[in-house]
C-alpha cells in the first residue's frame, strides 16, 4: 500500500474535476456549485473526492 499525502490547501473542494476550472473563493457554507467554464454541477464533497482520487493516480 501507498500513502499519497495532498497539501493542506490543494483547492479540492473548489476546482471542477470536470474540466480543472478553479473557483476563486467558496465558503465553507456552499454544499454545491455550478462551474462557470463547462456548467457542470458539483456536490462539494464528491467532487473534491474526485479531484483527490486525481492526484494520488497522477503522483503515485
């Protein structure tokens, strides 16, 4: 088994594992967003699953 470790202020939660758009601010309170790029609509949680699980492939 690997451990990949992603740093403390990678924007997991505010990047569109769709297309890689980042969001410039997403407080806490927001659950879900629209990306303004490709439309796609995010729960805040998986998408930033997604992104991770994105990385530790990449890295490893």
């Amino acid at each position: 088994m690997r451990i990949v470790k992603a740093g403390r202020f990678e924007p997991t939660s505010k990047m569109c594992s769709s297309c890689g758009y980042v969001l410039p601010e997403l407080p806490l309170s927001v659950r879900a967003w629209t990306c303004p790029a490709c439309g796609t609509h995010h729960d805040r949680d998986e998408n930033a699953a997604k992104n991770l699980l994105r990385f530790a492939l990449t890295v490893a």
